[in-house]
C-alpha cells in the first residue's frame, strides 16, 4: 500500500460557479452526474502540475456546479506516478480523491450560499459507483443517487 502522505498535493481552485436551477427536490431524491478532466501541464523532478475540471450536476434539474483548477503534487517521482495512476476500484486518477477533498468544501459552502443541496464528500471514494474513463483520458459521467440534504 502506498503512503499518500508522502505526497504532498496542494489544490488551488481558478474557476467556480454554482447554479441553482430549481427551488426544492422534492421527497424523491436527486442524482448526481459527475463529468471530470484531469490533464497534466508540467512535469519536473519531484514536481507535477496538473489541471482539473470538475462538473456535478443533479438530476432532476436543482444545481450545477462547476470546478476549475490546477494540483500540484510533490514528493518522489515514483510516489507521484502512482497518485496519477487510475484507481481500479473507481477508474478515477488517485489524485482526484485528494482533489475532490478541498473541492467538496469549497461546493459545500456554495450550496449552503445557495440553500441547495450538495454531493456527498466520499462521492469519488471506494464503495460509490465508480466514474469511467473514456478514449479521451477524460473521465466521464457517473450516476450517484443520494437523499438530499439541505445545508444548515
């Protein structure tokens, strides 16, 4: 098992955007779609810089939010080759899952701005269904049902 500590990930978000697209959900739920892209920039000796972007959306129609940035993760080139390796378990890159970490916050707080609902936090983590990764190398929708839970 690798130690993700070692690597040391710093998230800086250029781009965000919440949008409510209805009051309410209703008693029935919503789903979230998740599409995600992650595309490297940089690449030095202990050093990589990569790009995010990230949309979740719900279905029905409630909220969107859109998610840009860059990473940059640092440590020994062999720890760093394996975070930007896909995760078997969820065919995401294994820097997403550290990426989502400081993005969840940043969605949670605009859903409480907005009284909407939001994605859970472990919505890219084992366990949850998994996103795909298309020809692209881009990772593609995935549906996740969740009860919604308003923000207090």
């Amino acid at each position: 098992m690798t130690n993700w500590v070692d690597v040391s990930v710093l998230v800086e978000i250029t781009s965000l955007s919440a949008t409510r697209l209805s009051e309410g959900v209703g008693s029935t739920g919503v789903r979230f779609d998740v599409n995600a892209k992650l595309e490297e920039k940089e690449r030095r000796s202990g050093r990589v810089v990569v790009l995010f972007g990230l949309t979740v959306k719900t279905k029905p129609n409630v909220v969107k939010y859109d998610v840009e940035g860059s990473a940059t993760l640092s440590g020994k080139d062999t720890l760093i080759d394996q975070m930007l390796k896909v995760d078997p378990k969820t065919n995401v890159p294994f820097v997403f899952h550290r990426i989502y970490q400081h993005v969840f916050t940043t969605i949670f707080m605009m859903a409480s701005f907005l009284g909407t609902v939001y994605p859970p936090p472990d919505l890219l983590f084992p366990g949850k269904p998994g996103l795909t990764t298309g020809d692209s190398g881009k990772v593609q929708p995935v549906n996740v049902a969740q009860t919604p839970t308003p923000p207090k």
